[in-house]
C-alpha cells in the first residue's frame, strides 16, 4: 500500500485528497475543502492580495501537518486560475513550496482542464467510448472538454480527450467584475449572463451529440446539494448525482432572491461560498442552455483526483 496525496489550490478554494493506492486502486481516506479565496481581487488588479495569501498559506500549513500524521508518501499539488492570472507569484509560490516541501506547479487552462475530466470520471459508472462533455466551474476560470473513455494495452479505461479549453468566466471573477451586491440587483444579473452568453458564442459554436453532460467542483456540487435537499453536505451522495436543466435555473432565481444573510444559513452550502454561488449559479445555468442539455450528473471529484491517477502511476 502507498499513501498518496493530491492538492489543488484554486482561486476560492483550495482542496485536499487523500488516497491509499493498492494494486492498482485508489481509495480516498480523507478530504478537505477550505474557502481561501485566493482570488480576492485579482480580476481587477492582477495581484495577490495579502490577506489571501496569508489565508491560503495558513490551510496549506494545515494540510501539510494532516499529510503528515497519516503518512503520505508521495504528494501533487497545483495551482490554477488565480496563480495563472497574477503578474508577479513569486512570493507566494516560494512560501508555499516552503510549507509542503516542493514546489506548487501552476498549471494551465488546457493542463487544467484535461485533469479535471479524469478525475470528474472517477467512480462514475461511465461506458466505453460513450461520448462525455464535462465542464468545471472555478472561482477564476471554466474548463470544457469534450471526450471518451478507450480501453488502453492492459483493458484498463482512460481518458481519451477530444478538445479541451479553458473560459476566463468563474464565480469570483464575475462576482467581483459584475459587483453584486445584496440585495443581488437583477440588471447586474442580466449583465452578467449576457457577458457569459456573449463569450461562449466568440468560443464557438456549442457542442452537440454528448450523451452525458458532467459538472465538476464546488458550484456545481453545491447547486446537486440544494437541490437533493441535503441537511449537510455529503460528497458520497452528491457524487453521481443527476438533476435537470429546470433545476439548475430554478435554484438560481432562488439563490439570486434571498439575501446573504439567508444564503449563508442555507443547509448544504458552504458559508465562504454563500457570496459567489450567485454568480457561479447563473454560469452554469446558462452553459447547460448553450449545450441544450436537459440534465446535469454532478461530479464530486475533479483535478485533485486526475493528480491521484497520474501520481500512482509513477509510483507504481
């Protein structure tokens, strides 16, 4: 058995995974998710802000005292959105490379988007060759990707990506750039839509012929979690989950109505993201209309896991 860990630090959270790697298998043993918000302010400045990294430093410390006491042996850790964006990170990624003993990669939206497709696959029953489209919510960026499942030389299925790319559209970029404030005013709302709207046009025309439509990370997950009526969140229950378009657009004129103060008291969402889900809501509303998809399979799994699959392959 070998004890391997994953870290993926994006620009609101950052998350944790913890896997005992046997014979081939990966079994998850502990899981955290911390709201670090990393990406304070960068839409607009370009820069880190202090307090957000002090934040971040502190849960990576953290986490690096919890690999720690259950023995992980071999760990990768990444950075996306936020540390993508930044003109100077030196500072930050020094620190952090001090805390958990080797470097935080910065990866991009292309790298970004094909771990997360593996990983988003994970624990799904998925068949080969079905045709996939999975996409992932940030905080600072929206990765697509288009892809199957193939049986490689041992029979073993992997991911075979047909197209990947990566959206500056995110829950805390449009949070902040649009300024929705509480009460949430509904022409900043509309705003925000058409921008997304008008940017998923200038991409390219939308996809068509997938037979299962994935959603990865925390808004995603949070929107399965409201809509399964959670009273906490539970990601065995959340993971594979499958809710409809209607759904989707209904939990966000909910969400757009209530004030903060309501958000945050909401069963199944995380307070630290009770702020941006609004945002975060509308973008995934209106990516299903722009696939004409009628349903959405929440994944709780995403880059973290794709780290697991590619880190126990090295290991062996």
């Amino acid at each position: 058995m070998t004890r391997l860990a994953s870290i993926d630090v994006g620009t609101n959270s950052v998350l944790l995974t913890i896997a005992d790697h046997v014979a081939g298998v990966l079994t998850p043993v502990l899981e955290r998710a911390t709201v670090t918000r990393l990406g304070q302010e960068v839409d607009r400045t370009g820069r880190l802000h202090p307090d957000a990294c002090a934040r971040t430093w502190a849960c990576l410390s953290a986490y690096r005292e919890q690999m720690t006491a259950a023995g992980v042996t071999a760990l990768a850790a990444v950075g996306t959105s936020a540390l993508r964006d930044v003109e100077e990170g030196r500072t930050f990624l020094a620190r952090a490379e001090e805390i958990l003993g080797q470097p935080l990669e910065v990866i991009s939206g292309e790298r970004e988007a094909e771990l997360t497709f593996g990983g988003a696959l994970s624990g799904l029953s998925v068949s080969e060759g079905e045709s996939l489209f999975v996409f992932d919510i940030g905080g600072g960026s929206t990765e697509l990707v288009w892809g199957r499942l193939a049986a490689d030389a041992s029979g073993r299925l992997r991911p075979r990506i047909e197209r990947a790319t990566s959206l500056q559209l995110g829950s805390v970029r449009l949070h902040e750039r649009f300024r929705l404030g509480d009460p949430v005013e509904p022409a900043a709302l509309e705003a925000l839509g058409a921008q997304v709207r008008d940017a998923l046009r200038a991409y390219d025309s939308a996809p068509s012929g997938a037979q299962r439509v994935v959603g990865v990370a925390g808004t995603v997950t949070t929107l399965a979690a409201l809509a399964l009526g959670l009273e906490r969140y539970d990601g065995a229950i959340v993971h594979g989950a499958t809710f409809e378009r209607a759904d989707v657009w209904a939990l966000a004129q909910r969400l757009a109505g209530l004030p903060l103060a309501e958000r945050i008291g909401l069963a199944g969402l995380d307070p630290g993201r009770a702020d941006v889900i609004v945002s975060g809501a509308r973008l995934c509303a209106e990516l299903l209309d722009w696939l004409g998809a009628s349903s959405l399979q929440a994944s709780d799994r995403g880059v973290r896991y794709g780290l697991l699959e590619e880190l126990s392959a090295r290991v062996g």
